[in-house]
C-alpha cells in the first residue's frame, strides 16, 4: 500500500497548478536574462548601443509575456480578496512594464530603420 502512494504522489505534483505556473515564470526569467547577457556581449563586441537595447527590450517583452501567462494560471487559485488583489497590482505592474518595453522597442526599430536609410544615401 505504501508502494502506492509513492508513486501516485509524483504525478499529483505535476498536476500542481502552483508549480507549472513557477515554471512558466522561471523560463520568463531566463528568456530576460538570456536577451540581457545577449545584449550585453552586443555591446562588447559591436559597440552598438542601439542594437543591444533592443535586444533588451525584446528580451523583456518576451519574458514579461511568459510571466504574464504564468501569473494569469495563478489565478485559479485565488480564494481571498488579499489573493485577489495582489494578483490585480501584480497583473498591472507586468502588463504596464510590458507595454513600456513594447514602446521602446517599436522606437528603437524605427530609429535604427532610419539609421539604415539615411546610410543608404550616403
């Protein structure tokens, strides 16, 4: 009978809402850290301030996506308003950050497309 419920124990822990929404978080972490370090040797290597805040930016629109949708799975487990509330300013706080980045990003694929045609003149 114990031999049982060791091994039904494991797969109840991969149907844990709680963990897969850790995990989704976590590979959002490591997309922004990943673009970050990306951006990072850009800069070492080419220079290019431009080029490496949009890696940046990229980097911190993907992975604010993915803790977005890790955060938005909590919320099946919300059961008290405390819960309730602080998945609504945690919600805002990612979303505003996310469409900062998104803005960001979107000028600096503008500047850098008229960086590339005014060089295309000279």
């Amino acid at each position: 009978m114990e031999e049982q419920e060791a091994v039904t124990m494991p797969i109840t822990d991969l149907l844990d809402i709680t963990l897969w929404a850790a995990l989704i978080e976590f590979v959002g972490a490591l997309f922004i850290i990943g673009y970050l370090l990306t951006a990072l040797l850009t800069l070492l290597h080419t220079r290019d301030v431009q080029l490496a805040r949009l890696q940046g930016a990229t980097g911190a629109v993907t992975g604010l996506s993915f803790k977005l949708a890790g955060t938005v799975l909590k919320t099946i487990q919300l059961h008290t308003w405390q819960q309730i509330f602080m998945f609504i300013a945690i919600f805002t706080l990612r979303t505003l950050l996310k469409r900062v980045f998104i803005w960001e990003q979107e000028r600096l694929q503008q500047e850098q497309g008229e960086l590339q045609r005014q060089e295309r003149k000279a």
